[in-house]
C-alpha cells in the first residue's frame, strides 16, 4: 500500500506511460493493473477529501496514464505551431523530465502542474539569452535553444517546453564527476570551467542569474569540448529571489537566508562545483575557487573578471594552452 505522498511522488514524476508502468507489454498487463489500483485507491477524493485538489489532479493524470498504457497509445503534445510525439524518456531533472521525440526535438515537461511558473521562468531566460546571441554570436553554443513551448494550460495540465536536442555526444558534469571519483585533472577542468565562466558572464550581462548551477545542469560534449549551461527553470533578475529552490542544491548564504540573488550567487554555485569535480590534490586551482565562494556576495569577484584571472592562473600552472582530448573511461566489456 502507498502513502499519499508515495502516490503522488509516483504519478507526478511520470511524464508517460511508460514511465509509471514500464514499457507496454501485453504480458505485463495485469501488473500494470494492480499498480493502477493500488495508487487509485490512496488518490481517490473520496480517501483524500474534497479540498486536496493536488492529489484529485493526480488521480485524473493516473486514469489518463493508465488509459494510454493499455491502448499504447503514444503521447503526442501539441502548441500552435506543431506536435511533438514523445518517445524515450532522455534524463530526469529536479523539475522536470525530458524526452526525445520521433523528430529532430526533444521536450521537457514539468512533472507536476504546480511548477508550471518555473517552466514560464525558463521560456522568459531563453529568449532573452536568445536576444543576446543574436548580438553577441560567440555566446550560442553556451546555452540552450528554445524552439517552442506550451504556452498557457488549462488547470491541472503540465507545460512543456521543445529544445533543439543537445543529446549525442553529450554527458553532464555529474556523469564526468562519477566517471572520475578520484577528481579531475586540473587541466581537463579548465576548459570546462572557462566556458562555463563565458556562459555565466554572457547571462549577467543582460541581468540574469541562473540559480542552480550543479554539475546535472551543464552538459558537456568531451570529444569537441563543448558546454552548454542547462536548467534555467530556477533564473530571475538580479535582485530577485528565488522563485524555487531544489532540497540537493549546497545554496550559497543568501539563497539559504531567503534574501535576493545576484551574479555572486553564481560565482559562488560554480566554484562550489569547481571544488567538488578537481582532484584533491589541485591545490592552486582549489584555492582560486575557495576565494570565489567566499559567504559574503560582496567579496565574490565577477564571472566576467574571472575569465582574466583564471586565464592567468592557468599559464602561470601550465605555459601556453595547447589542446588536450578528454574521454571518460569506457565501461564494461
């Protein structure tokens, strides 16, 4: 038997079908039936009470699952300008999931209604960066690319928002992180965090924090040395809080005291993480990132000074920068 909170944990989570029973299977029907029951029985309004409006969204989004489930039906999300038909489900994230489709897009989708003004956050974070790459053309790679979205739906429905697919070939940090548990080379890091630097500058720019720089939100291309600052459902204005925090996130002292962020509270994010991927015994590289996370945001240097610095703190360890390939380690046989 589930708790309400299992239940709801479950169906919200589960942006298809498959997701909360599996892929379809004739053979699996009668275990898809008794998961079916088991949750419906917890969500029931009649169990949760007439006022638990989340739990009577969950329990139509269940029968709407389970529905398309037994019919194999595939999921197809429309907006104005096209549909979309999701297929595999392509990562999970603290908000939402993402999925190919069977074209050359991928979506994400909110797991729960709720937190449909985070997505709204990220659609107003995407076409500003947009509007900047479109003067400052060096900064494209760096950031998503929004192709289009949801728009307003109606209650108890999730947003979604279409991405141009940053898929082959690409990892996040949190995968290179546990492809290295000893900690990275400082001289792979680098070009890692150089870029990353450019992505967070060019975003302050235009008056943008992202909030939530963790090593599941930058994705990295190892064979072209590419990355791609992901994850903008947390971004406000300088001078705004957070309109969300996520329970895994080490925040700096502002976001945890609920006062407003600005670009330190980025700097902080990025060198926290710079720490936590560089090997023990990196100690200059260690060091620079200690003093960019520093409690008080006024002590924090900019991200756009720190490309300078870090540049000459990387000659100073290592001469001319040359190329240097990066792979994570093959696995199994």
């Amino acid at each position: 038997m589930f708790t309400r909170d299992e239940a709801l944990e479950r169906v919200e989570r589960a942006g298809s079908p498959a997701d909360l029973f599996g892929p379809f299977d004739p053979i699996r029907k009668k275990d898809a039936q008794r998961l079916f029951r088991a949750l419906a029985a917890v969500l029931h309004p009649d169990r949760v009470g007439a006022g638990d409006t989340r739990a009577h969204a969950a329990s139509a989004e269940l029968t709407r699952l389970h529905h398309e489930w037994q019919h194999g039906t595939p999921v197809e999300l429309r907006t104005a300008r096209g549909a979309y038909r999701i297929t595999d489900r392509h990562a999970v994230g603290s908000v939402a999931n993402v999925y190919r489709t069977d074209g050359p897009h991928v979506v994400k989708v909110v797991r729960n209604p709720a937190l449909n003004p985070l997505l709204h956050a990220e659609w107003d974070a995407l076409r500003r960066l947009d509007r900047l790459t479109d003067e400052h053309r060096w900064l494209r790679p760096y950031y998503p690319r929004l192709v289009d979205e949801s728009g307003d739906v109606s209650r108890g429905e999730r947003a979604f928002t279409v991405l141009e697919p940053l898929v082959d070939g690409f990892v996040t940090l949190a995968d290179v992180r546990r492809a290295f548990p000893m900690g990275l080379d400082g001289r792979d890091y680098a070009w890692m965090h150089r870029r990353l630097l450019r992505a967070i500058a060019g975003a302050h720019r235009i008056g943008l924090v992202h909030g939530a720089i963790v090593a599941d939100n930058v994705l990295v291309h190892p064979e072209q040395h590419g990355i791609v600052l992901a994850g903008w459902t947390f971004a406000v204005t300088t001078g705004e809080r957070l309109l969300a925090t996520g329970k895994s996130i080490a925040y700096p002292p502002e976001v945890r005291d609920g006062r407003p962020v600005t670009p330190a509270t980025d700097v902080h994010m990025a060198h926290t993480l710079m720490l936590d991927l560089l090997a023990d015994n990196e100690t200059r590289q260690r060091t620079f990132a200690r003093w960019c996370t520093q409690d008080n945001p006024d002590r924090r240097p900019d991200a756009a000074d720190l490309l300078t610095e870090y540049d000459e703190l990387l000659e100073e360890l290592h001469g001319e920068r040359t190329f240097r390939p990066f792979a994570l380690p093959r696995t199994g046989a």
